[in-house]
C-alpha cells in the first residue's frame, strides 16, 4: 500500500486526500470544508471533485462520485 493510500491525519482528525497538480494532498481536517482550505493552502490545483475521505470500514479512500 502506497503511503497516500493511508490514512495520515493526527488523531481526533478525519484523513482526507485531495488530488493537487504534482500528485495526492494529504490532509487532517475537522470536516470537508475545513479539508477543502488546507488543501487549498499546499495547492492552486485544488479541485471539490477529487477530494476523498478516508473509509475506515473498508479501509481505503472511496471516489468521490
């Protein structure tokens, strides 16, 4: 499993990645605006779309359709 396949977020945070123009943004945020902002703090290519929240069931991050 590659390490953007993995939920990365500090403990009390949701795992959330969002695609930016040079591959994954790895995010911990309080929820998907929040998530949305910090993405949009590490790239200009941030786009609602491809933001994708960690699926603890399941154990991977979903598509967002």
């Amino acid at each position: 499993m590659n390490l953007t396949d993995k939920p990365l977020a500090a403990p009390g945070l949701i795992s959330y990645r969002c695609k930016g123009r040079f591959g994954w943004v790895m995010i911990g945020a309080k929820d998907r605006e929040d998530a949305l902002k910090e993405a949009r703090r590490s790239s200009d290519f941030v786009k609602t779309e491809t933001l994708e929240v960690w699926d603890g069931e399941k154990y991977r991050y979903p598509p967002n359709h």
